[in-house]
C-alpha cells in the first residue's frame, strides 16, 4: 500500500475526515487525525532514508535513547509495528509533560490495542487513551491500517495481510 494512501485508509477505519475543532478546542476526532498523520509521516521519512518498513530489531532501544526521561526503560513489550506510533506519542509526551514518564506500554490482549500507564503526566489527561484506541487500527506486525481480529488466544490488531500469515 502507498503511503499516501495509508492515511485515507485510516481516517475511514476511525470514522476521521479531517480535523474538526469545536469552540477552539481540540476534538478527539482532531486528536486522531493528527496521530495519523504522524504515524504516515514517520513511515515516508523511514522509506525516504531507505529503511523502509518493517523496522529495525533495535527499535525499542532507538526511543529510549532519543526520550531517555520518558522511556526509563525500553518499550520491549510492545509489538514493532506500533514503533512508528510510539514515535510520535513520544514527541508530543514530552512536549506537553516534559516530566511524564511511561510506566508501563504493553499490548492489552483483551481490546487488541496498546496498554499504557504514565506518571508525572497530568498535563497528558487523556491522550493515552486516545493512543490505545488509534492502536486498535494499526497492525501489530506491519504498522499498516488494521482492525481488532479476535481469536481463541486473544485479540490482535492485525491487517488482512498479516493475518493471513
């Protein structure tokens, strides 16, 4: 799939067309759309370099280095294909709450997304829901547009192609 596409993709999968402010303040909607365009925009810069996906073995190791307040410890439970995600949710954590740190990032096996408690955070509110819920709709293995497949050991967000596999 063409990156440019992959946001369309994924506008349609969360119900987003846009961003959409209401009396001045951010939407839920408008928070989405943005972590979209993140995620696509991490992707083309990964493929511009010449990395294209899948990414690295050392990822987790990558962004606790480049967020070492946020990330105490490396993200090692957490699924790959979530890395381009977990980029962009570290630059805005530590925009808003330079002090937060993640706790604890895991997958949720029960909703099929990403798992996450943060201290020192309160500027954050709720903005780690809002990145487990866009996680449901990016594939665990690949990081392309997905939905929550449900099986007998779990639920995964996969994509038809890694389902498959």
């Amino acid at each position: 799939m063409k990156l440019a596409s992959e946001t369309g993709v994924w506008s349609k999968l969360l119900k987003i067309d846009g961003p959409v402010s209401y009396r001045g303040q951010e939407t839920l909607r408008d928070q989405q759309f943005r972590i979209v365009q993140g995620m696509v925009r991490v992707r083309s810069r990964r493929v511009a370099e010449g990395r294209a996906p899948p990414v690295p073995d050392e990822w987790p190791d990558v962004i606790a280095k480049a967020w070492p307040v946020l990330w105490y410890r490396p993200p090692e439970k957490v699924p790959r294909g979530w890395c381009d995600m977990l980029v962009v949710m570290s630059g805005e954590f530590s925009r808003l709450a330079p002090q937060a740190q993640v706790i604890d990032a895991f997958e949720d096996f029960v909703q099929g997304g990403l798992a996450l408690r943060i201290g020192g955070g309160d500027e954050l509110a709720e903005l780690p829901h809002v990145y487990a819920h866009v996680s449901r709709f990016v594939c665990r293995q690949c990081g392309g547009p997905a939905r929550v497949r449900r099986t007998k050991t779990g639920a995964w967000a996969l994509c038809g192609a890694c389902e498959v596999e």
